[in-house]
C-alpha cells in the first residue's frame, strides 16, 4: 500500500444539525496537515471493512487523495486475522 500520511487523532464531534461526527487529524509525510470526517454510518462500514475497532485507527497509515482518505492500515497491535480460504 502507497501510503502519504499518519492519522494522529480520532475525536468524536457533532456537525452543525447535532450528529456526531468522527474527525481524523492527519499529519502528511510532506510536512502539512488535513482532517478527515466520518459519519457514524461511514464509520461503522470503516470498522467492519478492516475488521478493527477506530481505537485503533491513530498512529494508522493512510493515502489521503483529493480530500478523502483511499487507504487505511490500523494500528493493531498484532497483524489482522484473516478467515481461512475455501477449500472448495
């Protein structure tokens, strides 16, 4: 994976109508600095998508392109389980 950036923060938020928000900061390996935004629904498909809890998603690497993020590889604290391949 191509990575460009590391997240460095997840804070919950709400948005200007009150729904909560989850808010990455990131730091880019050139040196600048952007946020990335989840709703709650995003971030539970987030979460189920790389089998981890957003606990573990600062110190995470990430490709941010364009104002979103592409790519994300959590911070776990042992590589991901993998479901074992058919055998059929």
């Amino acid at each position: 994976m191509a990575t460009n950036a590391t997240i460095v923060d997840l804070t919950q938020q709400r948005d200007s109508d009150g729904a909560a928000v989850w808010v990455a900061s990131l730091k880019l390996d050139d040196g600048g600095r952007a946020e990335y935004r989840w709703s709650a629904p995003d971030l539970v498909r987030t979460m189920a998508a790389l089998q981890c809890s957003d606990v573990h998603f600062p110190g995470g690497r990430c490709r941010y392109q364009a104002g979103t993020l592409t790519e994300l590889a959590p911070n776990t604290p042992t590589p991901l389980a993998q479901p074992p391949k058919s055998s059929t």
